[in-house]
C-alpha cells in the first residue's frame, strides 16, 4: 500500500469509527427512550437491561452504518479540498478517482461484510430481541395495567376506561373476563362502576376491589338442548374482592425463544424456502378456492329436466321446458348460490390479502439484505465526491448536508416498503428503490467532481432567482425611475441613452414599460423605432410560453396538493374522499405534463429562433422539472426572460 493510500485510509477510519460510536450511542439512547415503559417497573437485573440492549444494536446497523459512511465520507474528502490537500494532489497528476481508489477497496469490502452481518447477526439479534421483550412483558403485568383495552394477567383480561389517583390506583367502568378451564373461552365476566388496585407496588399478589357491579358466570348443562339456550348465573354485588397470584407469572425464563420462524428472523436460506412455501400455499389455496366455486356452482350435477331427442333442435325459451315450481327452484337456488359465492369471495379476499402482505414482508426481507451492503458503496460514492465538491470539513455544513440526504433516503425507503407490504407496489423494486434514487446522484456528483467542476453553477441558478425577486447587487441600477416618464421622454432614452448618460438596459426597462402601457413594439415601430421584426417573433413566443407555464403550475399545484389530500383521506377511513381527490389529481397532473411538454416546445422554439441553442435548458433540468416544476418554473422563466430582454437589446439599431 503506498503512502497516499494509507494516509487516505488512516484519516477515513478515524472519522468513520469515531461518527460510528457516536452515532450507535445516539440511537442506542432513542432505543432506551423508546421501550423505556417496557423496561420501568419491573425490578430487572441490570444483567437483563444490558442483554436487551446488546440483542438491539445489531437491529441499529441498516441505520448506523450508512448514515456513517455518508457522513465521514463528506467531512473527510471535504476536509482534504478545505486544506488545498487535493490541490496538492492534482498538481502531482493525481486524479479523484486515484485518491478514492484505496478507499473503494475498503468499502466494498465493508459492504460485503454488511451482506452477511445482516444476514446472520441481524437475524440473531431479531430472534433474541423479540423472545426476550415478550418474556420481560411477561414479568410484574399488573404495573403495565393500559386503560382503554383489554390487559391480560393470568387467566384475567382487566380492561377499564380510566385510572387516577395519586398511584394511579383507582380505575373507573372496569370489566374482567376470566378464562374458562379449556384456557380460551372467557367463561365469567364481571362488571364494576369502580375499581381499586390495593395491592403493593412489589407484591406478587394483585388485590383488585371491585365496586357497585355484577358477576355473570355461564353454567355448562349436560344436554346439548339446554347448552344451546346459553343459560348463566348472575349476581349483584356492592363491593367484591380478586387476588390474582403473580409469583408464577413473574416466574420468567428470559432465555425461553419460542418463537424463530418471523421473517425478520430468518436468513438468506431460510427466507428462499419460506417464500418458495408461501408461493406454493398460495397456488394451492388460489386452485383449490377455483374448484371449490366451479363445484359450488352446480354446473355438473345440474341438467335439463326435460330431454329433447339428440337430432331435435329446440328454438324457444330455454325456461318454456320447466313448469312454473321448476322455475322457482330454480332461481331460488341460483339466488342463494350467488349469494353464498359473494360471501366466500368477499372472505377468501381478505384471507388472501393478510397472506399476500405476508409473502411481501417475506420478499422485502430477502432484498433488504443485499440492498444494505450497495447502499453503503453507494452512499460512499455520494458522500466522497461531495465533500470534495462542497469544500468544507468539520461537523457543521457536512452534518447537516448528511442528515438531509440520509433522511431522504431513509423516508424514501419507508414509504416504499410500507406501500410494498399491502400490494401497492413491488415488494422486489421497493427493497431497492431508496438505493436506486441515490444511484443517478453519485454519478453525478462523481462527474462533476472528476472534472473539478462546482456542484452547481451557480451563477447560472442564483441569477435568475435574483431576478425573480428582485435582489438587486450593491453596484446593480434601479430603473424604476423610468416609470414616471411620459412616452416621448422614454423614445428618447431608447434612441440618446448614451447622450443620457444611461445604460445599455435602460432601452429595454423602456420598451418594457411602454408595452405595459399598451403600445406594443409593434406600434413604436410605426412610430419610428428601428427595431429588427425577429424581435416581435420573439415576444410573441414568449407570451405563448408563459400562457402555458401559467396553466402548468396551476394544474402542478392542484395535482400535488390533491395527490397529499388523498393520502390523509386514505390514511383517515375516507374511501370516496381519497377516490375523488386521486382521480382529480391524476386528471390535473396529466394536463400538466400536456401544457408542461408545450412550454418545453416554447422554449425550444425561442432559442432556435434567436440563433443561441446553446442556451436551451438542458435535458437533465428538464426531466427533474416534471416531479419539481416549482423549481424549473422559477429558473427557466427567469433565463428567458434575461434571454429576452438580450435579444431584444441586440434587435435595436
């Protein structure tokens, strides 16, 4: 390894594994923070809370470790363009991709080891999380008592509507279900005004007092008659007392894994053989469901009552051949078959659509394992050619640069998993779509570093949001003194503003104002202006473009605030809402891309008329301008209204 390579190498890792730490001890104190009400209350051994945070730092990695190398990338490539260390580089003939060559080994190496860290150490960790917080969920239920739902203790299911007090000891509107011997059926119920929890905080009794309530107990009667009548014994009470025993429930083996067969569980083999199980399960359900509603519908067994001899041929109503009790049967079963049918449809839907969520979560699994390891290359190839670009080492400009990419790449993998899981979308397409999204910009950024370009040019995008807003330089000239001269004073500073002492664009604030008191170029032309006819072609193409682009954002705006619309809509039970505001906005946002795709002809229309198509916006900004036209709106505006205004100085005479 030569001397640069170690260097490079020495300085990543010191700035990777000190982000690393510090990053883990972040999220490991957001994991503490998150399952703190499982943990409180139930007097653990600070052995058991280490073994739960140990069991939870391998399921932090896919967060961790990405995050890491996006960041450590740009503060350590951004510290070396800081300190004119590629500088020094690049005059010795070393290129960007030389200096990242040695690093590029490494993670690829990394994300090698990532692939079979997520696929044997996650899965470990996920088995041994999951069965140790049901097991500590097991332990002292009574401190985690929730109103407003059913909380298992024992055979006892208490649920009560609210607790106050100032132990929170006093529930109001209890009601318990106690399981029958068989450990399913609830067997008794009782129902209280008031409640009290009287016991004390580490005992392993649970002293519930009831108030003002009745009890309703069922009674199991030998014959089958008298169990279909459902009979029960019921009675009031004033005050009753339950002591639920808690010694064998708190009595929990925190190594028990009962449960290993959860997809996040399972590795790379495991989940191939889990899914190939699942595809067949769902053929075998989907053709033997298909049999069940070819037998149902009686199509064998039914046949003509009446038979025709085989050479008759038969022209009439097919129903003529049954008499009148033949055709209510008829009917009557048909009715009653299609009805049976709906329901077993409508039943097998639903059962089919929790089987495919399933599959998918499944599928999701298996990419996510290998789309961590090219995320991390990737989002190495982001992050290193940033910093290079940006300039800038440390922890102020590089963190929060870092932060704003991860988080779009995190949420953008979110939603594509979550709209996965439920069918929306491919379940294979979505495990990679994040990773994907950052692909096109590392080669970008990759590009535009290798040829020592800035990240932007940004003279080309900072001056036409000036002009957008009118930011004015310190040394710019305010010509809004023009307004207040008449017609003819205006021609004159057309035709003298040399002799004015003015500016070169003082000719066209002038013309500008006069066609915005309505003499148009037209008009001065009549009048004795010397101004080329290919000006007017150009104004005239430009009004057709900012007709259109007009409408185009109109329809943008309403398209994307519909398209959110129907995702609270659907979010909030509201089918017909979201519907309605889904079809609109697919309506709007096709309309936009028509008059979007007119205003591109606009622009390429104008540049080609007035010879610079050079100038044309160019295809990259075009295709980001359809999801961000808000963007492309205010930028290609801008530069053809400072194209305009050039073109119509140069048409002057």
């Amino acid at each position: 390894m030569k001397i640069l390579d170690r260097y490079i190498l020495t300085t990543y890792l010191k700035t990777f594994f000190s982000v690393f730490f510090i990053l883990m001890l972040i999220f490991i104190l957001q994991t503490i923070w998150l399952y703190i009400r499982e943990l409180s209350g139930k007097d653990l051994d600070i052995g058991v809370i280490f073994k739960f945070l140990f069991y939870f730092m391998p399921k932090l990695i896919p967060l961790v470790l990405p995050l890491t190398i996006l960041l450590a990338s740009i503060m350590v490539f951004g510290s070396f363009a800081e300190n004119y260390e590629f500088a020094a580089m690049k005059s010795t003939g070393i290129s960007l991709q030389r200096a990242m060559s040695g690093l590029s080994i490494f993670i690829v190496v990394l994300g090698i080891v990532t692939f079979f860290f997520s696929n044997n150490v996650i899965p470990w960790a996920e088995v041994n999380s999951f069965n140790l917080r049901r097991n500590i969920a097991k332990l002292k239920p009574a401190m985690l008592l929730a109103e407003g739902q059913f909380n298992e203790v024992g055979t006892y299911n208490i649920k009560f509507d609210d607790k106050h007090g100032d132990r929170d000891q006093y529930l109001d509107n209890v009601t318990i279900h106690i399981k029958g011997a068989d450990g399913r059926s609830n067997a008794t119920t009782i129902k209280a005004k008031t409640g009290e929890l009287a016991s004390e905080k580490d005992s392993n009794v649970l002293k519930l007092i009831l108030n003002d309530g009745n009890y309703y107990s069922d009674v199991t009667p030998r014959s089958m008659a008298a169990r279909n009548k459902k009979p029960f014994a019921k009675s009031t009470f004033k005050k009753y007392i339950i002591n639920i025993d808690l010694s064998q429930i708190n009595n929990v083996d925190f190594d028990d894994q009962s449960q290993t067969d959860k997809y996040n569980m399972l590795d790379v083999v495991g989940l191939y053989k889990t899914i190939d199980s699942l595809e067949k399960q769902e053929r075998s359900v989907k053709e033997n469901f298909s049999k069940s509603l070819f037998l149902r519908s009686g199509i064998i067994n039914n046949s003509p009552i009446k038979k025709t001899t085989a050479d008759s041929t038969y022209l009439g109503n097919v129903l003529d051949l049954f008499n009148a009790k033949e055709k209510y049967d008829m009917v009557d079963v048909a009715a009653k078959t299609i009805q049976g049918t709906e329901q077993t449809i409508t039943l097998n839907l639903a059962t089919e659509k929790v089987s495919k969520e399933w599959l998918n979560k499944h599928i999701i699994s298996l990419h996510e394992k290998f789309a961590l390891a090219f995320a991390c290359i990737i989002l190495f190839f982001v992050g290193a050619p940033l910093g290079a670009l940006i300039r800038k080492g440390g922890i102020g400009l590089p963190m929060v640069i870092a932060i704003v990419l991860f988080l779009t790449y995190h949420f953008i993998g979110i939603f594509a998993t979550n709209s996965a899981k439920n069918g929306s979308f491919n379940p294979v397409v979505a495990s990679w779509f994040s990773t994907l999204i950052m692909l096109p910009l590392g080669i970008f950024l990759t590009r535009r570093a290798t040829a020592d370009k800035g990240l932007f040019e940004f003279d080309n995008l900072i001056e036409p949001i000036k002009k957008v807003f009118n930011i004015k330089e310190k040394d710019s000239v305010d010509y809004t003194f023009l307004s207040s001269y008449n017609k003819e004073e205006l021609i004159d500073v057309i035709n003298t503003y040399k002799t004015l002492g003015l500016l070169e664009n003082s000719r066209y604030e002038a013309i500008h104002i006069l066609n915005s008191r309505g003499i148009s170029t037209n008009q001065l032309r009549e009048e004795g202006l010397v101004i080329s006819p290919a000006y007017t072609t150009s104004e005239s193409v430009y009004k057709d473009y900012k007709a259109h682009e007009k409408f185009a954002i109109t329809l943008y705006a309403v398209g994307i605030v519909l398209l959110v619309l129907h995702f609270v809509f659907k979010n909030n039970k509201l089918p017909s809402l979201a519907s309605a505001s889904i079809q609109i906005s697919l309506v709007s946002l096709f309309l936009f891309i028509v008059y979007y795709v007119k205003s591109i002809l606009n622009t390429s229309t104008f540049y080609n008329h007035i010879r610079k198509k050079e100038k044309k916006p160019n295809l990259f900004l075009l295709i980001i301008g359809i999801p961000l036209y808000f963007i492309a709106y205010i930028y290609i505006r801008a530069k053809m209204k400072e194209d305009l205004r050039q073109n119509c100085l140069d048409s002057l005479k």
